[in-house]
C-alpha cells in the first residue's frame, strides 16, 4: 500500500468521530511524528492557542499520544505521535 493509501483509509475510519480542526491537526501529527505543539502550529501556520486545545482533545481520544520529551530553546516540551 502506498502512504496516501493507507492515509486514506486513516481518514475513513476516524472520519465519524474526528472532523474540522481536529482532522487537520490530526494529519498534521501524522505528517510529522515526534513533533510538539509549536512545531504543529508551525507547519499548518496556525496560533499555538489553536493547536494545544486539539492535541489535548485528541490525546483524549486516543488519536495521539506523547511519545518523549524534547528540549526546545529553554523549555522541555511533549513530542506526540498518532496512534491510528
């Protein structure tokens, strides 16, 4: 299967459950594994006060999950995967 295969039938199976900014920060965390919040923020150019509220929803959900931490500048911050 090829990644836009598979990323499609991501998209179909938490498709009910997950929609509208939730879905895109979601693809986001899948694009890029091992991020953290600011780096989410950075890749859709979107606030961080936009982004922190759906990873938490989706960490709620079970959609990601913190994986680490990483150092970023001074401060110690949470790099998130998707589970599905």
């Amino acid at each position: 299967m090829t990644v836009s295969q598979t990323s499609l039938q991501t998209f179909t199976q938490i498709q009910p459950d997950i929609a509208g900014n939730q879905l895109i920060v979601y693809n986001a965390v899948v694009r890029n594994p091992g991020a953290c919040n600011k780096e989410i923020a950075e890749y859709l150019r979107w606030p961080i006060n936009s982004v922190t509220p759906r990873t938490l929803e989706l960490r709620q959900k079970e959609y990601i999950r913190i994986t680490g931490t990483k150092k970023l500048g001074k401060r110690t911050v949470h790099c998130m995967e998707a589970v599905v």
